[in-house]
C-alpha cells in the first residue's frame, strides 16, 4: 500500500509540473507570436543603444578637444619659452661673445651722468650708435637731466686712461635668466658662462658721486666713435679693490681687485 500510495504521489507531481511547463511554452510562445510586441521591444532597445553611441561619441569628442588644447598650450607655452631668451649687457666690448645661442642686438657706448653731479639718471647705460630723434614737441630745459659718454680711468692690456668706453647688447636665445657675480670669473653648475672680467664703479673720491657697478670683460676695447684719450670725463670707470673690516680677510685679501663672471641659465 506504501508502495502504491508513493507512486500516486510522484505521478500528481509529475503532471503539475508538466502542466505548469506547459502553461509557461504557451504564453511564451503568445509573446513570441506577438509582432506587436516584438517590434516595439526591439525598437526601444535600438533606441537605447543609439542614444548611448551618442553620448559616447559626444565624450569621445569631447576628450580630443581637451587634448588638442593642452597640446596646443604645451607647444605655445615651449616655443616662447625657446624665442624669450634673454638679455645682458656686456661692458667693455664692442660684440657678444661666441657663446651657442648668444647673439649681438646692437653695439654702442656707455653713458651716463657726469662723475660730479649729483643729479640725473643714476645708472650706466648702453647707448646705440645710431640715434634716432625723440618724438616731435619733446623740449630740452635748462633743469633737463644731462647724459654724458664714459672713459677708462686705468690703462690695461690694448686700453688707455681716458679711452671710451664700448658695449654691446646680448641676447641669449636657449637661457631665461642672467646673472652678475662679483668675486667670481667661474658660474655655478648648470650655468653658461658669458663672459668674466672685473669689477668697476666710480671712483673713491670726495667730489665723486657713486655709479652701479658693472662687470668689465677680461680684454676691453675702447670705443672708436671718439677720440682717443681725450679727456672729456662723463661716467667714470675706476676698478673696485677689497677693503677688509666688514669684508672678511680671508678668504678676500686687502687692496684686491675684485672679478666678476656673467652667467646665464
């Protein structure tokens, strides 16, 4: 009787699910048979599919702009960074130095305030052989500022007292900086050498009024636009000496004249 009462039990089992699988192929195959529907699933996954292209395609576009951009920005920004360069002058000399990517921008002569006026523009400049006018209506008075040439006072290597004193104008394309350092005719690590020479300035003299100091190169000129050694006075080049006291000495010496090195970077 267990027996057969188990096996009743298996078949009614057996038949619900068959009917249930039935039931569940029926309305499958009711959604299937339906171009209704179909249709109109289809198309709202095609719709779906085609507005995310879209907005990939709208990223993707996005981005290459981005990166166009900041390509451009790096390449603008390395290119003036190339064309900037920068700028010195160097005393004492009629050109710039054979230095890769140093070129002259213009030759001229120094000038500045007369050596016992203390009024005026206060620093040396490099004036250009070739004036030009200032513009029209511009008047000169009789409390205008005066601008005199300059002269050697020392006579070294293939330069005499009273010779004029040359300049030229430098431009270094591959460097963003320049620097002066007196004391020193060699430059730091990862610096370029320009030029050295020596410290000048004005003179130590009561009726003397003081000047910047600038950096004569090693083997001077003298300006041939004048006259040699001819006295004329104007801004006045004495070379500087140490004096010791606040100056230590050592590693400084007393009397001792004192180098200087341009640099660039």
């Amino acid at each position: 009787m267990k027996v057969l009462h188990y096996l009743a039990s298996l078949i009614l089992v057996l038949t619900s699910s068959a009917l249930l699988d039935n039931s569940d192929v029926g309305n499958r195959r009711m959604l299937l048979d339906d171009a209704n529907f179909d249709n109109s699933r289809l198309q709202a996954l095609e719709h779906q599919f085609q507005t995310l292209q879209s907005q990939m395609n709208s990223k993707i576009m996005e981005q290459d702009a981005e990166i166009q951009a900041l390509r451009a920005t790096l390449s603008n920004f390395e290119n003036s960074r190339v064309r900037l360069g920068t700028t010195y002058i160097r005393w004492g000399k009629k050109s710039c130095p054979s230095v890769n990517g140093t070129t002259t921008v213009y030759s001229g002569m120094a000038g500045g305030r007369n050596f016992d006026e203390k009024d005026g523009g206060i620093n040396t400049l490099c004036l250009p052989l070739n004036p030009e006018n200032a513009p029209s209506g511009v008047s000169s008075y009789v409390h205008s500022g005066r601008l005199y040439g300059s002269e050697y006072e020392f006579s070294y290597r293939n330069i005499a007292m009273d010779d004029d004193v040359p300049c030229a104008v430098c431009h270094s394309l591959y460097a963003s900086s320049s620097i002066m350092i007196p004391a020193k005719r060699s430059c730091p690590s990862n610096w370029m050498k320009q030029y050295d020479g020596f410290l000048t300035s004005e003179a130590h003299y009561t009726n003397h009024n003081a000047a910047d100091f600038l950096c004569v190169d090693s083997n001077p000129e003298y300006a041939t636009a004048g006259s040699r050694q001819h006295s004329s006075n104007g801004r006045l080049f004495y070379t500087v000496q140490a004096v010791c006291g606040s100056l230590p000495c050592p590693p400084y010496r007393s009397s001792q004249p004192i180098a200087c090195v341009v640099c660039t970077t």
